[in-house]
C-alpha cells in the first residue's frame, strides 16, 4: 500500500502545484497587461516628447537663420546706401544702362516740374 499512498501524494503534489500556477496566471495575467500598458504608455509619452523637442529646436534654428538673413541684409543695404549717397552720377549711368540693355521697350520720357508731372501742358494751349 505504500505505493499506492506514494503515488496518491504525488498526484496531490502535481494537482497542488498545478492549481497554484493557474492560480497565479489568473492573479499575475491581469497585472502583466496593467504593467504592459504602462510601460507602452511611459514610451509614447518619451516618443511624444522627443518629437515635440525636434520641433522646438527646428523652429529655433528656422528663426535664428531668418534673424542672422535679415541681418545681413540690412547691414548690406546700409552699406550699399551710404556708398550711393554722393554718387548721383554712378546712379544716372546705371539707369541709364538699364534703359539701353532692355528690348522692345518703348521708353515715354514725361516732362516735370519739381517732380511732379506735367500731364496738361498740351491741352491747356489747345484751350485759349
């Protein structure tokens, strides 16, 4: 009999040990996917905020680009300002220059006065 009783404990050995593992699939499944779901969020979370950081520092490096353009920029027309101020004759010969360069233009040389227009000057003799 005492291997009947020998295999009775070992068959209530194995059956303890199985009811405790389905035991602790049932308690640890539903924390793994808790814990799972966490971790999966944690990671979006660090993925979200790493590509909001990408975008801050392109749009820095976009706007300091366009500072250091506009800057050069207005140091060049300062530059080219001050170099045209006494320089009425290089300005005359550039205009004209780009008169003689242009082609099938016609070009209406318009009388003034003080740099006003003199539109009326034919029709005002007409009507005396």
């Amino acid at each position: 009999m005492s291997s009947e009783a020998g295999a009775f404990g070992a068959v209530v050995g194995l059956g303890t040990v199985l009811v405790m593992c389905v035991g602790a699939g049932l308690y640890g499944c539903p924390r793994y996917n808790v814990y799972s779901a966490k971790m999966t969020g944690e990671a979006e979370l660090a993925q979200a905020t790493q590509n909001r950081q990408v975008l801050v520092q392109t749009a820095q490096a976009e706007r300091d680009a366009e500072i250091l353009r506009a800057e050069g920029t207005a140091k060049a027309n300062k530059i080219i300002g001050e170099s045209l101020k006494e320089n009425a004759e290089y300005l005359r010969w550039l205009w004209i220059s780009k008169l003689d360069n242009q082609t099938n233009k016609t070009v209406v040389y318009v009388p003034t006065d003080g740099m006003v227009p003199q539109l009326e000057t034919g029709r005002i003799g007409e009507a005396r």
